[in-house]
C-alpha cells in the first residue's frame, strides 16, 4: 500500500442510481421476462451495428452458443478459434457439437493471424470464430475473404469489443453473427446477458425460436429449442449502460493514449491501421518476471490482472484423451500468455489514479 492511498482496482463495474431505478420500475411493473424492455433493448443495440437484427440472451457464452446450434453442426465439424481467449469462446464449439480448431494469434493486436486461419482450414471447417480481444478488431478484412473462399460462416466474439470498428464498419456487423457479452466487467453490462447480432432474417428467426423452447407461438414447438431469455430487469439496466457506452468508450480511449504516452519500461499495445480499438483492457507485455512485476504494482496499490494465463488449448478439457497437449503449434499464443498483464484503464479513473499508475508501473519495470 501507498500511504494511505485507496488501491486501484483492475474494474470497477458501474451499478448506479439510474441502473438501480430501472430495474426497480421493471419489477414494479409486472413484466418481467422477454417483455417489452427486451424488445427494446434489441431495437436499440442495433444502432451499434448498422442497423442488424439483434437476438437478446442471457449470457454472452449463450449468444455464442446459440450462434453456433443455429449452424445444425454435426460431430466432427470444426469451428476454427483462438486459443488466446476466454475458455467461453471454445467452450460454446464443444457444446454445440462441433470441434475447436486452434490457430495462433499475431503478436501485434493478439487477435487471430489470418494466414493461420488459412492454413487451419480443412475439408470439415464449417466455421470461424474471431475474437475482437480486449476490444480490438480482429482482421476482419482478411478474415472474411478466407470465409467466402471456402463458404464458412464467421461468427465473430465481440464480447469484450462493444462499439470497436474497423475501417468504419462496426464489430458485429461483418460475420453472419455478432456475439456480445454484458457481464458486469465488460464495457456495459446487464449484470448477465448478452446479444446476438446478424443481417440474416431467417437465422434471427432460428435464434428466436432456439432461446426460447423452439416457440414463437406458444405451445407451438417448432424445433428443439433451449431457455437462454433475458430478463427484462437485465434489458432495463443494460439501455441505461448503452446510453452511456459511447462516453465511456471515450474515456477508456483517452485513459489508454495517457497511459501509451507516458510508460516507460513496457511494450504498450499496438493498435492495427483502420481500427478503433475500445480497450475492454489495456495490455501490455512485461519482459523478466511477470509475476514479480504484478506483486510489485500490487504492494503499490495497483490493480492487474492476467488475461489469459493459460491458453485454452492447455486447458484440461482440451488436452488429448491420454492428458497431453494436442498437436497445435501456437508459439504466440504460448509468448502472450507468459507475457501479457492488464491495468486499470476503466472509465471512472482519475487523472491522479492515471498519474499514480503510471509511477508505480514506470518504477517496478525500471
Ligand atoms: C466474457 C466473454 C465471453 C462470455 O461472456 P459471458 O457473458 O460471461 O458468458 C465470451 N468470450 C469472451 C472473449 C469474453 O471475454
């Protein structure tokens, strides 16, 4: 601890008056599950990408899933990933049936390598899944014309990059699904939930009826069909955070060009030509002893965190039937994952919390 200097922690989730009076008027009101504030909610999350459908849920690990049960994958398709993310992303593959292959990332942005991309594509490839990480585009540019050569879907996990673009064009707005996430720590949340987002009226249409029993009618069945509904406490609270995602996007941004200006010691992010880069996080890469260095920024009251330590691919539930590592090749995704640690860049820091993190981190990489 510095003096007497409150630490600064990696997030700091915002549940204000506004959130708490919404969620209050919703259950005073009766109408509480896929009522009218999903609807709402839905209508007005499509603004963010150009005006596409949008498919509430309630997680963003259901949004992928959906996404992917909307395929009709059978065993042994592939799903090509990054191992370089949240287990969610290869997690939705296996429990939609299918298979994740793993490519590695690029060391400049840590999203997806499309030349990886394109060499993982085999005869059972039936899809994509970039993840635009700690809200910078993957290189959708480059990915999409890999999809349309070989007729894959790309679904792409936008978790963690509400309101990112690339070359103008929004995230979630380029594959045939856009999958969000409003846990609290993401850069809005609904405390749980999530959005689908696609161009594609008929897939909305399977979304529809697959998070709710198969059901448009009720009683209806239709399909096979799981409960992945929002509620409309969560759709309330998350308009009141979209209302207020562009400002704080703003902030995140000019907390990340303080922090690029100022630290010493570090490799600070890079960000790819054309990309508006969102900072869910903002990660640099230490040379030397990591873990040294987060004791030391956390002595001086500094939050940090490591996402992610352990690619998924080394994860057990992706290791080979007999507990080995599986055959990938993915040196990057291996040197990210020793190398990468996260500090604060959330939109409610202060110029003096800016200041003090700053310090701490210029010293302890000295
Ligand atoms: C948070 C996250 C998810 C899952 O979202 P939940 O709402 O927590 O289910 C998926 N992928 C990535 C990259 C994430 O960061």
């Amino acid at each position: 601890m510095t003096g007497s200097q409150p630490a600064i922690p990696a997030a700091r989730p915002v549940i204000g008056e506004e959130e708490i009076d919404a969620a209050v008027r919703v259950l005073r009101s009766g109408m509480v599950v896929q009522g009218p504030e999903v609807a709402a909610f839905e209508r007005e999350f499509g603004e963010l990408v150009e005006g596409r459908h949008c498919v509430a849920v309630n997680s963003g690990t259901s949004a992928l899933q959906l996404s992917l049960l909307a395929l009709d994958l059978k065993p042994g398709d592939e799903v090509i990933v990054p191992s370089f993310s949240f287990a969610a992303t290869a997690n939705a593959v296996r429990l939609a049936g299918a298979t994740p292959v793993f490519a590695d990332i690029d060391p400049a942005t840590f999203n997806l390598d499309p030349d990886a991309v394109a060499a993982a594509v085999t005869p059972r490839t039936v899809a994509i899944m970039p993840v635009h990480l700690y809200g910078q585009p993957a290189a959708m540019d480059r990915i999409m014309p890999i999809a349309e050569a070989h007729g894959l879907a790309v679904i792409e996990d936008a978790a963690q990059a509400h309101a990112a673009a690339l070359n103008g064009t929004p995230v979630g707005a380029f594959g045939l699904a856009g999958c969000f996430s409003f846990y609290p720590t993401k850069n809005m949340h609904s405390l749980e939930g999530g959005m689908i987002t696609t161009a594609d009226a008929e897939y909305a249409r399977k979304l529809r009826l697959l998070r709710n029993q198969g059901m448009e009618q009720r009683y209806q069945n239709e399909i096979v069909g799981a409960n992945m509904r929002l509620t409309d406490v969560a759709a309330a609270i998350g308009r009141v955070q979209l209302g207020k995602l562009l400002g704080w996007t703003r902030k995140r941004q000019e907390n990340a060009a303080f922090l690029n200006a100022n630290l010493s010691g570090v490799a600070v992010p890079t960000v790819a030509e054309g990309v508006e880069h969102v900072y869910h996080q903002y990660t640099v890469r230490v040379s030397g002893d990591r873990d040294a260095f987060q004791a030391a920024l956390a002595e001086r009251g500094i939050g940090n965190a490591v996402y992610y330590p352990t690619p998924i691919h080394r994860l057990r539930p992706y290791l080979t039937e007999d507990g080995n590592v599986g055959p990938w090749k993915l040196p990057e995704t291996d040197r990210a994952a020793a190398e990468v640690v996260s500090l604060p860049v959330m939109p409610s820091l202060t110029q003096e919390e800016l200041e003090r993190i700053v310090a701490a981190v210029n010293e302890v990489a000295a």
